[in-house]
C-alpha cells in the first residue's frame, strides 16, 4: 500500500533511562561497542523520566511504494521519534565520511556494453555457502526497537522474504535465539568482544546452536564514535529497549589479533572480519585466516576522516585476489551503487540504515521493499549494461567519471 504521511502518527518522546541496572548497562554500552550509532549517550537519571509512558516505537505493517530509497530518510524521519532518528541518522564528529560515503559513488562511472544479446539479468550468488536471491545482505546494526516494534524480529522476516542473509549484532533488543527463531532465512551473528572470555565463549555457542552460520567481528568498534546531534539532544536509551544480549562484564576497548584467534578457537563458523579499510589489514587478515572481509567504515558512525568504503574497496580486493569474498558496506542506496561495488571486486554488500528507515514506516513489509527496490534496480541496470550474471561484472564496466 502506498504511505499515507499525512496521517495522524503519535510520535513519544526519546527520554533518557530510569533503572538502575539499565543506566549501568546503557553507561557500558555508550563508552564502548553501541551499534547502529555508537555515539556517547548522556545518561543519568531523573525522576520526570520514571512519570514518562514507555517509549513506543511505530507498529505498523505495509509494503512501501518506493521510488529512491534516499527518499526513505525524510518519510521516516517524520514517523519516528526525534532521539531515535538522530541515533539513527547520524554520523560521527562533523560527518565527512558519511557524506563521502555517497558522494564518492558519484565519482565512479558505469561503462556499459551494448549489442551484446544477452539474456534477462540472474541476480542469484553464493556466500559463505548461503544461497541468495541477490548480492545485497542486512548489515549488523543495534536496536532496531527503536525504529519498529518489532525490532529485530521484523528485520530478520522481511530480509528472509527478499531472500537474502541478515546479520544480527550483539546489542540487539531480542535475544539471539528469539531472531534465529523468528525467520527461516540465512543469518550470521555479529559480536562485540565481551571483557570476560567466558562471556564471549558463551555468545558464540548461543550462536552456533542457534543456527547462525558465521560470525562478523567488527574491529572499528571498540572505542565510542561522537554523534554531534546525540551530545546537543541528550539521547540515551529507553529503559524499555533492553539490550538483551550484553553481559555483565563491559566490551573491550582494545581489540588485537589474539581477540581472532579467541573465536576461530572457539567456533567452528566461518569468521568475517569487519571494519578493513586498508590493504595492510586485509593482508593481515588473511594471513590470520579470517573466512571474509567487510570493508567498511561504519556507516560514517565511528571515525571520522576515514575513506569512504567504495573508495578504499579495490585495493583491498587487489590483495585478496579472490582468496575470501569480500563484502562492503556503507553508502549504498541505489542499484547503480550495487553495480558499481560489485564491478570494482566486492562479492556482495550490505545496507545499512535503509534498512531500518523500511522497518520505521512499513516493519517486515517495509524492509522487503527496500530489498525489492534495490533488486529491481540492479536488474535493471545489469540489464541495460549487457550482463547477465553476477559472475560477470568486473572493472571493465566501470571507470573514473569525468
């Protein structure tokens, strides 16, 4: 059904947590591995908070009509509450990497082939041994309550009605079995490095008897990234989103390559190292014999002044040389930008925000459109460009823009 944005939608406002254990476990998570935003929430406590009715994200279920999912920011923007979007929305420090993350999409252009006679356009790949309808993936992000009710759980059966894999974070607001259960598609299990081993050890065996079929530590994480427009609202999170996978213990803030070993010690799923930016830590990981590599930059959320993804994808591609898939992520939101990731060496990618905007204004049905959007695209424009196959797509089809 078509989005209706004049209708009356009650918007709550965002207010900082009331209960003790969930200042403390809020506190943990603002000073060390948040996802989807990682910025510093201001936390504290205030006895107005305790008087506010429960925070309540939008419930409701539709297809969306999407025409650019740029278009999807704005029309969430104007259902959801204004903490939320901004947690949501935001980029670290002044934003620069978040902003080149879509201008530098602009900066490469397609090279098309024409006359080729070549047959409707087979989107369908293999990764990590997961069949997919498409070469696009959910990206990990945290608390998805804060744009559907449904939160996780909408997520997980909207990617899995496109056909695709989603990838869980550890601060998610439903368990890791609850996610698992709620779907029968692919998904793989993001971790946040627990300070106690026995923690970690645990989340990883929740993981595998679960059903998730690989595990993405992101490396770029670790530290608090500084939204500017967190700090000026003084979000922090609801006492009624619970991060209901965080132990007792904290995140580590300093990660190293014993960390990798740890889970490729204690898993038998495939590892993805995400967050590589640069070619020396993709030649480090496959030398540590990492299963996959996601380039990324987090969405623009934690350093900023670093390159935007697509711009540092082919040397990191150069060096792997086939070796692992390589996923990328961070920027994406048009089927050409599919097109032109996949061309420069990336096996697949991964949304990110366009994901939960979807959830915000539609829940699982508005997360299979943005899916469908973007296949429908990518078809399109493979079409178009003379491909007929995933397999297909190399540098020959793109080239630097004038």
């Amino acid at each position: 059904k078509e989005i209706d944005m004049s209708a009356s939608l009650e918007r709550r406002q965002f207010f900082k947590t009331a209960a003790a254990g969930v200042v403390a476990a809020s506190a943990a998570i603002s000073h060390a591995q948040t996802a989807p935003a990682n910025a510093p929430l201001v936390v504290g406590l205030n006895p107005a908070d305790a008087k506010r009715p429960p925070f309540q994200a939008q419930s409701i279920e539709r297809s969306l009509r999407i025409a650019d999912l740029n278009d999807l920011e704005a029309e969430a923007q104007r259902v959801m509450d204004p903490g939320a979007f901004a947690f949501i929305s935001s980029g670290s420090d002044s934003q620069w990497t978040l902003r080149e993350n879509r201008a530098s999409f602009a900066r490469v252009a397609i090279k098309p082939q024409y006359l080729v006679g070549k047959p409707a356009p087979d989107l369908r790949t293999t990764l990590l041994g997961q069949q997919l309808s498409m070469p696009i993936i959910t990206t990990p992000m945290g608390a998805h309550g804060l744009a559907h009710q449904s939160a996780e759980l909408g997520t997980a059966r909207g990617t899995a009605a496109a056909g695709s894999l989603m990838t869980v974070s550890t601060m998610a607001n439903h368990t890791i079995e609850e996610i698992a259960a709620a779907s029968t598609g692919p998904k793989w299990f993001q971790l946040y490095m627990p300070k106690s081993r026995d923690e970690a050890l645990a989340l990883l065996r929740r993981a595998e008897t679960a059903g998730y079929t690989a595990i993405v530590f992101a490396i770029d994480a670790f530290a608090p990234g500084s939204s500017d427009a967190t700090i000026r609202m003084q979000c922090s999170m609801p006492s009624s989103l619970m991060l209901v996978n965080a132990g007792q213990s904290g995140y580590k803030t300093s990660l190293g390559w014993d960390d990798v070993k740890f889970i490729q010690q204690n898993t038998k799923l495939p590892l993805v190292l995400k967050g590589v930016l640069t070619p020396e830590m993709a030649k480090l990981a496959l030398e540590h014999g990492v299963s996959a590599i996601q380039v990324s930059n987090h969405g623009g959320r934690q350093l900023d002044g670093v390159p935007a993804a697509i711009d540092a994808l082919p040397a990191v591609v150069d060096v792997v040389k086939g070796k692992v898939p390589v996923i990328m992520d961070s920027g994406i939101r048009r089927g050409t930008d599919v097109f032109k990731a996949l061309a420069m060496g990336a096996n697949a990618v991964a949304i990110g925000r366009p994901v939960l905007y979807g959830l915000a204004l539609g829940g699982s049905m508005g997360v299979q459109s943005v899916y469908e959007r973007l296949q429908a695209e990518l078809s399109r424009d493979m079409m178009i460009a003379g491909i007929a196959s995933i397999k297909e797509l190399s540098r020959d089809f793109v080239m630097p823009a004038a």
